[in-house]
C-alpha cells in the first residue's frame, strides 16, 4: 500500500476514535498506522505512551492490553528500529513490571502462554536472556493441563527468542536471533 492508502486508512480510524475514543482496537491500529505505516514519531509516540498509561490504569482486563502494546514495542516480525530506543524500553519495563505484577509466575492461568510469549521478548531484546527462558519455560509449563498444546503450535509462538528453552519433553529450538543491542 503506498502512503496515501496509509494515510486514507488513518483518517478513518481516527473518524471511529472520535465516535468511540475509549475503543481500543482503534487505539491500536491508530498507534500502529502511525509508527509503523507512516512512520509519525511525533505524533505517534506519545499517543502509544498514553495508551501504556491507561492500559496499566485498567488492571486486569488491561493485562491483555498491556500484551498488545509490548507487542506493538517488541514483536520481532515488526522493524522497530525507527522507534526510539531509550523510549521503547522505558515502555517496555513499565508494561512488564505491571503485567508481572497482575499475573506473577507463580500463580496459574491458561494465559500465561500468550502474555509470556511477548513478556519474553521484551526481556531477551533488553538483554535479560535468562529472564526469558525462565518466562518462557513458565509459559510452557502453564499448558499442562486440561489439553496440552501440539507441540508444532508451541514451537511456532516460542522460536523468536533464538534460545534453547524445555519444560518437560518439549524443548523450543533456536531459529533465529533478535537484534543484539
């Protein structure tokens, strides 16, 4: 898609925030459009700054929110090389000292899976590799029980950290590395 369809699409999601400005999807794809489509730090950047504000300000049902915005920082199927790199890991360590806060590695919760995944990275690409394996591994173990996950599913959400992880028989293979810092 070329700017103008970016641009296009951004004028109708801000259209949807002014009718539904607590909706979080449009916040996120409006962050999205803006840091990673058209690539406007000076208006994106603080809009995904308030949005880690109130995603944290909203608690549990936040914790799910506070994933989607460290997913936004730290995806590694997403370039954020363009983003500023003190800025993106002072987010990243608000995010994830409340996530752990509200869902610490010792309780239990089938989601553990999906908000480890991204919790992990956050901690590899800040340089605390063995942080992640230690989430990652709580993450594999949180599957457990009733029905485990297959394994090749497992493996697909585990393999972008580049680090040997195992909890029981399953051990998640190194494919690719995150950006060295």
């Amino acid at each position: 898609m070329g700017a103008e369809d970016w641009t296009a699409a951004l004028s109708a999601v801000e259209e949807g925030l002014a009718l539904m400005p607590d909706n979080m999807e449009f916040r996120r794809t409006h962050v999205n459009l803006l840091l990673h489509k058209l690539r406007d730090m000076r208006a994106g950047l603080p809009l995904l700054q308030q949005l880690v504000e109130d995603v944290i300000d909203k608690k549990f049902e936040a914790v799910a929110w506070m994933v989607m915005v460290l997913n936004e920082l730290f995806d590694p199927k997403m370039d954020n090389s363009h983003l500023p790199h003190a800025e993106r890991f002072a987010m990243g360590d608000k995010l994830s000292e409340q996530i752990l806060t509200l869902n610490p590695p010792q309780g239990d919760g089938p989601l553990k899976f999906l908000w480890y995944v991204p919790l992990a990275q956050y901690y590899y690409e800040s340089g605390n590799k063995d942080r992640a394996i230690e989430l990652i591994e709580v993450a594999l173990k949180s599957l457990g029980d009733p029905e485990p996950m297959p394994d090749h599913i497992k493996q697909h959400y585990l393999t972008p950290l580049g680090e040997h992880a195992c909890y029981a028989d399953l051990c998640v293979v190194p494919q690719n590395k995150a950006p060295e810092h």
